[in-house]
C-alpha cells in the first residue's frame, strides 16, 4: 500500500470542464452523476424524516398542523423509495461495477445510461416542483379515491415525475440485462460471475417486469383525475380496490429492487472480508432469482384489510412465507462464509455485519406480517413503519454504505479515514436501532401510523426513537464529510487495498476510461482465494 | 483500436458488428417485454370491469364503428408486409427500396390515424366522453363510462405508439438516405421493425376487445 500510484491515464483526468461530465457516456462518470443525484434527494427526504420525528417528540400536534405532517410523511415517502432507495445501488454501484466485474468495456447502450441519468433528474425535478408548489398529502401510495377526487395537493406534478423517473428505472434494467448477457469477458461464464452481477440480473428483471405496470397506474390515475375518466371511481362503478391491487404488483417487487442489489454487496463483502469463497454460490445466485420471481406472487399481503377474500388473503399469505425461503439462504450461507473464515473488521465489515443483523430482524417481522390474523393486529401501526424501515434502511442503506466505502478507493483513487468511518458506522448502527427499534414495540401497542398527535402514554419510547434519528443523522454526514475530504486529502489507493479478488481490482484505481488496459480474460471461479492462479492476481 | 479496418458504425465497445447487433436486437425484445407488462395492466382492468358489467361493455361497444375499426386493421397489417419487405430490402442493401417501404409505412400509419381522428371526433359529437358530459341510455350510464375510459385510453396509447413509430422511421429514413444503413449494417431497421410490428400486434387486440366482443348481444 506504501506504492501506491496514480495511473498516468484514467476515467477522471479523461476530460475537464462541465460539458466532458454532463455528455459523458462512460458508464463510471454517470454512476457519480447519479451518486450526486441520489445523495441529493436522500438528504432532502431526510430532512422531511427531521420534521417527522420532531413533530413526535411531543404527544400533542405543536410544531405543523396535521396536514402539513400528511405531507411530510407524504414527501419523506416518496422522496426516498422513488429517488433514493430503487436507483441508489444499481445506478451508482450497479453502474460502476458491472461493465469492469464482467470485463466489458462500458454497458451495452452506453448513451441510453446517459438518458437514463437525465430522464430520473428530470422526474425528480416534476416531483421536487410538486413539493414547492403546495407539496403532496395521499401518502406515497396514491390510493384512489382519495388520490382521484379528494385531495387538493398537486398528485398530478408529482405522480408526472414518478412515472418519468420509472423509464429511467426500466432502461437501467435493460442496459444491465442486455450487458449482462452479450458483454462478459472470455472466460467468464455464468457461474463464475460475482454475486453482485447475479444480483442485479434479477433486480433488472423486476425493474423491466414491474415498473411499466406502475406506469400504466398512475398514468390511469391521472386520467381520472384530470378528465374524470373512471377507472377506480365508485360513482361509475369502479373499483378503488383495483387501483392497490396494480399499485402493489409494482411496489411490492420495488421492495426487492431495493433489497436485491444490497444482498449483492453483502455477497462481495463477507468474501473479501473472510478471504473465502461465498458458501453455496450457485444457492446464493438463485435464491435472487428466487426472490425476483416470488417477489411477484406476493402483493396482496398488502391489502388484507382492503376487504380481498379470505381465500385470497390464505393464499397471499401463503406465498409471502415462501419469500422467506430464499433470503433464509442468503443470510446462512453469509454466516457459513464468515465460519472459519479471516475475518477482518475493517469498515465495509462492520456494515455487511450490520446488514445481516439487521435485515435477520426486518426479515423476520415480516413473517408476522405474512400471517393474515397477527398483519390485521397490526396493520397501519408502528410496527410496519419499523418492519420496513428495517429493511430499508437497516438493509439498503447500510449495504449501500458498505459498498461505497468498500469501492471508494477504487472510484475515487483515494483512502478515507479508516478510524472516523469505522466510528461513524458504529454511530449510524447505534441511530438507527435507538430510532427504529422503539417503533416496533409502539406499533404492537397499538400507536397507529400518519397521525401527527398520540396518547401521551406513547411519549417515552416516541422521545427515544427522536433521539435516535438525530444520531443517525449524524451518522449519515459523516460519510458525507470524510468521504469528500478523501477526495483531495486522502492517501493514494493501490490498485487492490482489501487484498480482494475480481477483475474490479485487476486494473488500476481508478481504472482507465475503457476499464482495463488489456481486455481481461478469466481463468478462475468467483472467488477463489487461496487458489495460485487467483493469488498470483492478488 | 488496433483494428484500423473497423466498421464506422461499430461502437467503441463491442469487439464485432455481429456482437453489437446481437445487443440491439435483444434490447429491443425486453423494451417490448415491458410494453408487454404496460399494456397488460390495461389488459387486467379490461377484464376485470368486462367480467363485471358484460351488459354495459356490450352496449357501449355497439358504439364503436365497426367497418372504420375494420378498415385500420386491414391498413395497419398492410403496414407491417411493408415494414417487413423494407427490413428485406435492408439486408439486401437496396437502398431506394428500403425508403420507399419506409415510407409507405409511414403513409398507412398516416391513413390510421387519420380514420381514428375521425371516430374520436364522432365520439366527441354524440357525448361519449367520460365525464360530467357523458350522455347513454340510463341503464348503463355509469358502467359505459368506464368502457369508454378504457377505449379512449388504450387506443390512445395505443396511437401514440405509433406517432413515436412516425419519429423513429423519420430517423431510419434519414440514416437510409445518408447511406448509414448497408447490407452489413442493418439492425437498426430491423429492430424498428420489431417495434412496428409490437405495435401493431396491440391492435390486434384491441379491435375484437373493444370492436367485437358481445355486439350479437344487441
């Protein structure tokens, strides 16, 4: 590491000015257009989570009247699983990391990855217009009718950005389909791709499969709303009904467009970290494909309340339990790696360690919420607040932290400060649990959802969770300022910091604009430490 | 880079012409994979509300025009024999041909349209937009509104599909014309076939769905 070189050529140094950025084609440039873009709006849909937990330090409604809270969980919701949480991996590391994991020179329709990149700003600039201008109150779910004809806040600006977004999604998907199959270097055959690529193959189908349903939805429900055409309205016959039944075919699956490229980043973490091959691999590689096509059987675990049959519902709930099959096998074989493994607890570790706990936790809980009779207990209380917050952000965040910090040195060429980024994930870890983990217990006594004021019996456990989202947003700048610290003060990364395997760290860091100086060619499986030939790469 | 003998059209990326058709070819069929899940959604609301009001969805269908609706089908499987001898005569490198069947395509994609303005417009007349204006006979007032919703939302959908066809052909024209498009450089035509005929292939569906289906009723 003492070495340590900047390469005379590479992707940074390749052109200056605005212009060599915003018409770049070169798929590692726009994942940092896209790492801008996401950090953006995370840190916007952040803020409205500030107001949130504020405004419930209190029992009574004391900091904004319950409909300015409407919109603020509104905006919170749609901020983050819109322009955050579904393209956060994929677009940034997915589009970083595939082309150079298969040994391609940049993804199959590099100029579609721009549009790709311009299409999402442009969505959020709809949606971020709509929160300027009066804001959104109908939840990040739109229901109708309340969505069609009762509310008075701007659906149509919003739901305008959040179809547009969605092409960016479906074109993304395609991109890493199509490259996938067509681009992999010599030698790399299916089997011997990294479980990142695995992963993301099934994201990509889930993004390519769902969203246009999504599209056709909203779009319905801006018909309806703009042309009283009817569609989901009761006064002509339609059914509300239908509308959650087509919103959730999409949203549901959206969940594991979130979850499925972070269990790819675990997949390349607890490798690196315990200098072993992932155990089970072609388990773990199907089991996302796995979870991409169950994904799709399982919607209506949402709406066992929504007045679905109880045949339905049987069957519904059946079939989410089935979920749990796939991600069982992720989260064993991850703990059979670090068996006997080296482990080493540099700072990606701490968040893959992160990661498994947590998720463990948000997976589990969702089993009672698959179980028709506990779900109709709890339904639009804490506790779902705090299942899915579990595995949002206790699951996405924390393996998209990870991986950040885990490819940093190869993005940017540089080192970070390994001391502060271990302490800051201690403290996200810490946050996050203190913020999330009261709301469990809430919801199960009953505190229910998108209610601005409580019983002041609540109070305890409402003050602990405030207190935990403001350590945890202390957590989240930190990356923030030590990561860009380390883009001018950092020391020089060698080209393979972590010792780790996969042709990402076979070219220099960061890597030259067409990804390697030679095409690569692979003679060994994913993974293979310990073998000479993968050594010898070392 | 060290092959100085390099088509003009290969991207920088592939190592083969062969290699870069291979991926426009397949990227085209999973962009029509999601038209297929979009218009689906479209699909599943049909019929749901179908099964639901069968009495409605077949008096309002009694509006539609059936020898226009039968006319474009005919037009528009028109257009697609000559998309398909336009993306012959692309592997054969004639290019004089490939701009004349380009062109027809657009013309019966034109003569479509046209007639489909002209159904809009008597849907217009006689008050069979949804909404506060919707005029029917009382008994499925409520029910025929939302068969029309569904008419005038997938047909024009399905409409604007092929006005982006329009936009898409323009281009194949001028990169026909500029010589671009050879026997060894074809795909581009071809996978513009492929979405001409996705297109049309939706119509396919949409003339028995809306035009046809329970009209003996009546």
């Amino acid at each position: 590491m003492t070495t340590a070189l900047v390469p005379a050529r590479h992707y940074l140094n390749d052109g200056y000015g605005i212009k060599s950025w915003l018409l770049t084609r070169d798929h590692k440039r726009i994942a940092l257009l896209y790492l801008a873009g996401v950090t953006f709006f995370f840190f916007i849909g952040g803020a409205f989570a500030v107001l949130i937990r504020l405004e419930l330090a209190t029992p009574v409604g004391d900091l904004v009247s319950d409909e300015t809270y409407n919109k603020l969980f509104t905006m919170h919701g749609v901020m983050m699983v819109f322009f955050f949480l579904i393209p956060a991996i994929p677009s940034v590391l997915g589009n970083f990391l595939i082309p150079i994991m298969i040994g391609a020179k940049d993804l199959a329709f590099p100029k579609l990855n721009l549009a790709s990149w311009y299409i999402y700003m442009l969505g959020a600039a709809f949606t971020t217009y709509a929160i300027v201008t009066g804001g959104l109150d109908t939840g990040w779910t739109f229901y109708t009718p309340f969505s069609t004809v009762a509310s008075t806040s701007a659906v149509i600006p919003a739901a305008l950005g959040i179809f547009i977004t969605g092409f960016s999604s479906i074109l993304t998907g395609l991109n890493f389909i199509v490259t996938i199959h067509q681009m992999r270097a010599p030698g790399m055959t299916w089997f011997r791709l990294p479980l990142f690529i695995w992963s993301h193959y099934a994201t990509s189908l889930i993004m390519v499969l769902g969203t246009p349903v999504l599209a056709i939805t909203i779009l319905l429900v801006a018909a309806e709303r703009l042309f009283h055409f009817g569609f989901f309205d009761p006064a002509v016959g339609g059914d509300p009904v239908l509308f959650q039944h087509l919103f959730w075919f999409y949203s549901h699956p959206a969940v594991y467009i979130m979850i499925l490229p972070a269990m790819g980043v675990i997949s390349e973490l607890v490798a690196a970290f315990c200098r072993k091959p992932v155990y089970g691999y072609p388990f773990v590689a199907f089991a996302s494909l796995a979870i991409a096509v169950l994904g799709f059987l399982v919607w209506a675990h949402h709406m066992f309340v929504a007045g679905i049959s109880v045949y339905a519902a049987m069957i519904f709930s059946i079939l989410s339990f089935l979920v749990a099959i796939p991600s069982a096998v992720k989260v064993f074989n991850w703990t059979a790696t670090m068996y006997k493994g080296s482990v080493s607890w540099q700072t990606p570790m701490l968040y893959a360690i992160g990661f498994i706990g947590l998720f463990t936790i948000g997976g589990l809980t969702g089993l009672f919420l698959a179980a028709v009779g506990l779900d109709i207990h709890v339904t639009d209380t804490y506790f779902i607040v705090a299942h899915f917050h579990y595995i949002m952000v206790g699951g996405t965040i924390m393996a998209y932290l990870g991986g950040l910090h885990y490819w940093w040195p190869k993005i940017s060429g540089r080192l970070y400060n390994e001391w502060l980024a271990k302490f800051s994930a201690l403290v996200i870890f810490i946050g996050f649990n203190l913020t999330f983990f009261p709301q469990f217990i809430l919801g199960y006594l009953g505190m229910p959802r998108r209610y601005h004021a409580y019983p002041p019996e609540f109070q305890v456990l409402n003050v602990l969770s405030s207190a935990g989202a403001s350590i945890l947003g202390v957590g989240y700048l930190l990356p923030m300022a030590y990561l860009m610290w380390s883009l001018r003060y950092g020391r020089l990364a060698s080209d393979n910091p972590w010792g780790a395997v996969g042709l990402e760290w076979n070219t220099t860091s960061p890597p030259p604009t067409e990804n390697f100086a030679e095409p690569p060619e692979v003679t060994w499986e994913a993974y293979d430490y310990g073998s000479p030939v993968v050594e010898e790469h070392v | 880079m060290s092959d100085v003998h390099a088509h003009p059209a290969l991207a920088h990326h592939f190592d083969s012409l062969e290699e870069q058709k291979e991926a426009a070819t397949l990227g085209m069929w999973v962009f029509l994979v999601t038209e297929v899940l979009f218009f689906g959604g479209l699909f599943a609301t049909y019929a749901i509300y179908r099964t639901w009001y069968p009495d409605a969805f077949a008096a309002a269908s009694h509006e539609l025009d059936v020898t226009l609706g039968t006319i474009n089908t005919a037009v528009l499987i028109t257009s697609s024999l000559t998309m398909a001898l336009a993306v012959h005569a692309a592997q054969l490198g004639q290019r004089a041909k490939i701009m004349v069947f380009l062109a027809l395509t657009m013309a019966l994609g034109g003569v479509f349209l046209g007639i489909k303005s002209v159904e809009y417009y008597h849907k217009f007349a006689e008050h069979l937009i949804p909404g506060p204006g919707f005029q029917f006979e009382k008994e499925h007032i409520r029910h025929a509104q939302i068969f029309f919703s569904l008419y005038f939302v997938m047909t024009g959908l399905h409409a604007l599909h092929m006005i982006i066809g329009f936009g898409i052909m323009l281009v194949m024209l001028w990169w026909t014309w500029r010589g671009t498009i050879t026997a060894e450089y074809y795909s581009p035509i071809e996978i513009s076939g492929l979405y001409w005929h996705f297109v049309d292939i939706v119509w396919i569906f949409l003339f028995p769905l809306l035009y046809l289906i329970g009209r003996h009723a009546h």
